[in-house]
C-alpha cells in the first residue's frame, strides 16, 4: 500500500488532482469585478466605492484560478496542474487592453482624471502569449484546444501562426477568417500538410464578422492575400471537423476558398455551416462530395446554401444536386437544415443511402405561422409520409435498417410509429379544451448535445389538428 499520495502511479495520481480541481471550478467564483464611486464636482471625500459586476471569466482563467493551490505542492503536482490549466487556452484581444486605476489613489485624483481609461495595444496578449510559449516550450506541449478572437490585421495573423509552430500537439483550433487570407504556405503547412512537426489539427473553426470601418484591420496594408489552401503543401486529410461561422463583408471567405479545402479533406465527419450568407451550394456542395463516406453530422443554418446557383456556370452544385450528395451520405448520423423544403428533396430522391438511426432538425421558417391552415402543413406531412415510406421500403427489402427522427419546435415526430412527442397544452382559454387522447412518453431528446425530456405523446393526426386549430404551432 503506497505510503503516501505521491507513491501512487501517475495515472491515478493524475485524475484524483483533475478532479480535485473540476471541484474548485465548481466551487470558485466565476466572475470578474470592479469599483465604481458616484461623482461630484467639487469631488466629495467621503465617497464610497461600490464594488460591481463586471463579467464572466473565460474558462482558462477559472482553471488556473482553481489549480493554484495545487500548483505550490511540489514540482510533481505543479507539472500537472500545468497540463490541466493549458488543456485549452483562449487568446482574446480584450484581455489585458485596459487598465484601471489603482483603488488607493482614487481619492488622491482630480475629477477631470476619474473620467479617463488608458489603453494599451490591443495586441499585447498575443505578444505575451508568444513570448510565454517561447520562452516555457513545455507549455505549449501541453495545449490541445486554442482559440484567437479579435485578431484581424497581418501582423497580428503573423503571430497566431508563430504561436501555433509551437504547439506539437494541438488538436482543436478557433482562428478569424482573416488568417486565411494572411497566412502563408508555410504556416498552413505546419498545420495541415507536409510540414508538421506532430499531428495535424483534427478541428478547425473559422469565425467571421462584420468589422466597424474605423478598426485597424481595414487599414490598406492588410488588403492582401496569399492563396495558401491551394498549395499543394497544404493537405487537410487529417482533418475530421469543419466549422464555418459568421459572415463578413471584408476578405469574405467564397466558396472558392471551400473547394480549395475539399481538394484534400476526404475524411471529415463532422461539417457545420451556419450564417453564412457568401457561402453557396458549390462550396457546400464540394465538401460533401469529397467526404461523402465518411460525414456522419450535417449542419446546414442560416445560409444561402440553398440557393440556385446560375444554369451557365460549369460543374455548379445546384439547389436539386446538394439534397442528393446528402442523400448519399451512408454515415450520416444527424442533420440539420434550415428549410423543410431541402428535406422534401431529399426524400424525392430513389438512391438514399442512410441506414441506422439518422436525426434531422428543422430550422424554424417562415413558412408556418399561427393558426396554420392546411396548405402550410403539407409540406412538413409530406416528409413525414416520404420517410415512413422510405423506412418501409427498407424493411421489404432486407436492407439496412432506418429508424428516422424529425425535430422542430421542440417537438419529435416519429414516422416509424406515426407518433410525435412533446409537451402538449391540455386548454386554451379562447378555443376550450383540446381534445386529444394524450400518452405518457419517456422519450429523451438528445439532439446537439442537449437532453431533455418529452413528457407526452399523441399521433400525428392529432397534431396536424392542433396546429390547423392553434393550439401548437412550429
């Protein structure tokens, strides 16, 4: 029997510090504050500061707050508080750009001077994190997930990608769409490609946004661009997950940049686009054809990816093609589409390709509203009935079994069963009781990670009525 808790092996001594510091989390304060004090002119000494809520701390903040008491132990127990603390590190422009008064000299300072902030470079945490990681490469060995958020402007893309040569073992990134344009062959390569020093990056997340016309980054200088995803160097066949997010009007990313990407990413199994309206269905539609064996979560929200592309482009993907690569995904696991008419092409297709369980979220449109006749319903019982027929077609023919759920609103219809479950109202106060023959259900929902409960069921029939009525609606 160890005589003490550092004889114990280093896996289990390990996971009893992780979870002693998981148990700080939980237990620490999760939030910044400040001071603020009333002002008056002449400026009353006996004023009282008030101390304020400011905000949340990022979640490395919250670790390494957590971990500190570990850390003073001895040099065993600091290299693994260490580890856990820079799991994942969030590099955030904000963080370190403003500066407060000190509390004691408050009462000590003129009126005119309460009123000021002083602000250093917005870039001085991303200089300090490079120099960090340089100076202490044990560090940087001991990040797997990053995140760069506010960092828009060349020089500043110059030093993300100094930072990521430096960490061997990095498997998630969060980077601005502006590295795109700005980084090099080079420093895409030592990501993804022929250039890596250890293994290459499984997820990648890239995040746009409309820039104000006064930031620095729509300075002339960082107009530019260097066309590295389309070196050959640059090669994303380890890449499993894609996120596209946000839209921007500055160095937009086109479905030109997406086609570079899909030239070599043949293995992803996770592909999420969501808001942006410069992306269209050539773009989405490469990325799904390369990886059509082995995509198993498609989501598809809030962009123009739907949208026709023009008849005299050459090899365009368009609206009619993109429902069916999703049809012939074979792993596809969970969808998510905006429209419920993408759905109905998809089920018009002959050669659908699922098997197993397959989850499908509708986005809420516009195309339903209260109370809803029955000419907005159709089309959503016209999907329901294309997938109880595909599912019956399948079990005719001894093929692969289908078992298909449909989310929307907070409701799941089972077309197996012809059931949807949800939590239903039993009256109203203007239309009087619903009548529906209501069923305990014990169905969890567990779709995008969340799990919730869904107390009741009735048929499909019934719902269609509620919705025609008004009861429900989606």
């Amino acid at each position: 029997m160890p005589a003490s808790i550092n004889d114990l092996p280093y896996e289990l001594l390990s996971q009893i510090l992780e979870n002693v510091i998981c148990f700080n989390v939980e237990q620490n304060s999760r939030r910044t504050y400040g001071f603020d004090m009333e002002l008056h002119a002449p400026p009353d000494p006996d004023v009282r500061m008030q101390r304020l809520l400011k905000g949340l701390m990022t979640p490395d903040s919250v670790r390494w707050t957590a971990s500190n008491t570990i850390r003073r132990v001895n040099s065993r127990w600091h290299d693994l508080a260490l580890k856990y603390s820079f799991r994942d590190l969030y590099v955030l422009s904000w963080r370190g750009s403003e500066k407060h008064m000190l509390s004691g000299v408050v009462r000590t300072t003129s009126l005119e001077h309460l009123s000021l902030s002083t602000f250093s470079d917005s870039s001085t945490f991303l200089s300090k994190t490079a120099s960090l990681l340089e100076n202490h490469p044990t560090l940087s060995s001991y990040i797997r997930r990053i995140w760069f958020d506010g960092y828009y402007e060349a020089k500043e893309s110059a030093m993300i990608f100094g930072i990521l040569r430096q960490c061997k073992k990095l498997e998630d990134l969060l980077i601005p769409w502006t590295t795109l344009r700005h980084g090099t062959v080079a420093g895409w390569s030592s990501l993804f490609g022929t250039n890596a020093a250890g293994p290459c990056v499984t997820s990648l997340e890239i995040r746009a946004m409309n820039l104000p016309k006064r930031s620095p980054a729509m300075k002339k200088e960082n107009h530019f661009g260097n066309n590295a995803l389309e070196s050959t160097s640059v090669d994303f066949n380890n890449l499993a997950c894609l996120r596209l997010f946000g839209n921007s009007k500055f160095m937009t990313i086109t479905d030109k940049d997406l086609m570079a990407i899909a030239r070599t990413a043949s293995n992803l199994r996770e592909l999420h686009v969501s808001n942006a309206a410069s992306l269209g269905p050539k773009g989405i539609g490469a990325l799904i054809r390369s990886s059509r064996l082995s995509l198993e979560v498609l989501e598809l929200d809030g962009s123009s990816q739907m949208e026709p592309e023009e008849p005299e482009q050459p090899n365009s993907y368009s609206h009619l093609r993109l429902p069916r690569l999703i049809a012939q995904c074979p792993l596809l696991r969970r969808l998510r589409l905006q429209s419920v008419h993408t759905c109905r092409d998809i089920f018009a297709c002959d050669d659908v390709a699922w098997s197993g369980k397959v989850q499908i979220c509708l986005g809420v449109t516009s195309y339903f509203q209260v109370p809803q006749p029955d000419e907005d319903t159709t089309i959503l019982y016209q999907v329901l009935d294309q997938a109880r027929c595909f599912m019956d077609s399948r079990t005719r023919s001894d093929k692969n079994f289908v078992d298909i759920e449909i989310f929307t609103s907070g409701f799941i219809f089972e077309p197996g069963c012809a059931l949807v479950h949800g939590d239903f109202p039993t009256t109203h106060a203007v239309r009087g009781p619903w009548l529906v023959k209501k069923k305990e259900s014990y169905r969890n929902s567990q779709m995008n990670g969340y799990v919730s409960a869904f107390p009741f069921c009735i048929t499909e029939d019934e719902f269609r009525d509620g919705l025609i009525k008004g009861y429900v609606w989606i």
